[in-house]
C-alpha cells in the first residue's frame, strides 16, 4: 500500500491561509500542479520550509515520504541520482521528469510558478 498524501490542508489547521483564488482559478492552479511530486520525509526541516510554501499558495502535491516507504526512496535515487530530500520531481508534457532539488529552489519555483 503506499503512503500518498496530499499536502493541502483540511481547514482544521490554524494556520491555514484564506483561499484567494476564484473556484475555477483554484482547479486551474490544481492542474497545474497535478505533475509535481515532493519527496521529502517529517523530521526534515528543509521539507518543512518546502511543505509550508506549498501551505502558503495552497497547492495540492503528492507527497512521497522516502521513510515510510522505501520504494520512494529507491524512485528518488533511481530518477534523481540522489536520496536527498526535499525533491521536487516536475513531469513534462513528453512524459520525462526534472528533479529538483534544495528547499530553496524548489519555493523559488513554486513562488514564481504559482504565486496568487
């Protein structure tokens, strides 16, 4: 069984940002994102700073935590050529994958990518 989550939020968080987006912007932005995967893992700060900007834009992107299930792991270091996390793997429309790396890229391409 995989561990697949999705990282935008339930409403119960008292962080939650107030969505800004339209009904119809919001499932626009939804699959814009719908080829992003994070991998990542809990105790991880730099996961942390990842999972809150996607928080942040209220994005909606799989989660991969490459300690609950070694298959993750072992798709990031197959794909990626390394086990660290987080990565951002991003799809193309040719089916092939970028995998980036560093929290601080990935927010800065999720800002540029999704900001409202």
């Amino acid at each position: 069984m995989k561990d697949v989550r999705r990282a935008a939020s339930s409403g119960a968080n008292p962080r939650e940002s107030a969505r800004t987006h339209s009904p119809d912007a919001q499932q626009r932005v939804a699959e814009r994102a719908s080829h992003l995967v994070l991998y990542h893992f809990e105790g991880c700060p730099y996961c942390a700073r990842v999972r809150d900007a996607m928080h942040d834009l209220d994005l909606d992107i799989e989660l991969r935590d490459i300690r609950v299930q070694r298959a993750f792991r072992d798709e990031l270091l197959e794909g990626g050529g390394r086990a660290t996390v987080p990565c951002l793997r991003i799809g193309n429309a040719a089916g092939g994958f970028r995998w980036l790396y560093e929290s601080s890229d990935i927010v800065a391409y999720l800002r540029q990518r999704f900001s409202k």
